[in-house]
C-alpha cells in the first residue's frame, strides 16, 4: 500500500470553513440535490503534540450539500468535554 498516501488521511484539518465550491473543470449535475454528509477526526495534533493512535482524533462532521443555487461546503468539530477542554489549554 501506499504510506504517504496513507499519512495524508491523518494530516490536522483545525480549521472550520464553510463556502459555494466551483467545479475545476466542467460542471456540476444540476439535477442532483441533496446532502452528503462525512463524519471523522480532524485534529491529530495540537501546538506539536500528536496523538498516539489516529482514532483519538477530534471529531468533525463535514457536510457537501447540492442544489440548484450552487454546491456548499461546510464543517464543524464536534464540541465535546474533551475538545472544549484541549481548545482552553492549548493541549491534549
């Protein structure tokens, strides 16, 4: 398998973002609507810190939602205790 494949699904995604996403080239169905929505870790480190095991990770819900007004992107960490907490110290 490829490794840095691999690595590069564990890389941080601290940043919370929402926004209309174009497509590159072509476009996008217009026909199709709807909302996909993806759940997983997003922090893996926190200032040089990493976690020892991938599935310790921070949780964030994505969400890419279709229509005919345009494609959205939009995610959010999970506010737990625990992420709440790290956030206010700065650690993990």
């Amino acid at each position: 398998y490829d490794v840095e494949a691999l690595e590069k699904c564990y890389q941080n995604n601290g940043k919370e973002w929402n926004g209309e996403i174009k497509a590159k080239d072509g476009a996008f169905p217009m026909d199709l609507e709807g909302t996909y929505f993806a759940i997983g870790p997003g922090i893996f480190e926190i200032n040089g810190q990493k976690l020892k095991n991938p599935f310790e990770g921070d949780g964030m819900v994505s969400a890419v939602t279709f229509s005919k007004k345009g494609v959205y992107f939009r995610n959010r960490f999970v506010r737990t205790k625990g992420y709440l907490k790290e956030k206010k110290a700065g650690k993990m």
